[in-house]
C-alpha cells in the first residue's frame, strides 16, 4: 500500500506542477502558477526516492501510473470524459506495470 500511495502522491506532484505550468503558458495565467509548478515539480523529482525498488522499474511503473491519473486528470479538471479506448489502454497499461513492479524476485523489498 505504501509504494501505491508514493506512486499516486507523485502522479498529483507531477500532473498537477506540469497543469500549473501548461496554465501559465498556455491560458496566460500569472507568474505565481509557474512558481508554484517549478515547486511542485521539484517535489515530484524527490518522493520516488522514497520506493524501495531499482529507479528504471519504478520510473517503468510510475509511467503506467501517469497515463491512468492523466485521464483521470482531464476528466475531473478539464471536463473531458476518456472514450472506450482510453479505458481499455490504461487497463493494459496497469496490467504491465503491476507485473513490472510486483513481481516477485529474490533481490528486492515489496509492499
């Protein structure tokens, strides 16, 4: 449950600097968005360290992860629904990356 909490707290860090940053840009808001974006980019970059696996599996998953609460994203903040193929994509992508991350192997910590 622990590498599923840092894995979403860094989906929010991620989607949510990069939203603060594409509004700065994008939709003219002021420069405070983009300050508090940089930071929260910043933070982003630091709380996978806190997962107990190798970087190129967790950053692996964390990819799977980023898709799903992308579309998640775009459905709560920019009211836009994902279509059958969006869903059934993530679920692939989900598949894949549970395998990636949980698989057991004899040199590695799990959750």
């Amino acid at each position: 449950m622990y590498t599923i909490l840092l894995f979403i707290l860094a989906g929010i860090f991620e989607i949510g600097g990069g939203y603060l940053i594409w509004l700065w840009l994008r939709e003219g808001r002021g420069l405070e968005f983009a300050f508090l974006g940089a930071i929260i980019l910043f933070l982003y970059g630091i709380v996978p360290t806190f997962q107990p696996s190798y970087f190129h599996r967790i950053y692996a998953t964390y990819g799977g992860i980023f898709v799903v609460m992308s579309l998640l994203w775009g459905w709560v903040f920019d009211k836009t629904l994902p279509d059958t193929y969006d869903l059934i994509g993530a679920m692939i992508i989900l598949i894949g990356v549970s395998i990636i991350y949980y698989w057991p192997r004899k040199d590695e910590i799990y959750d």
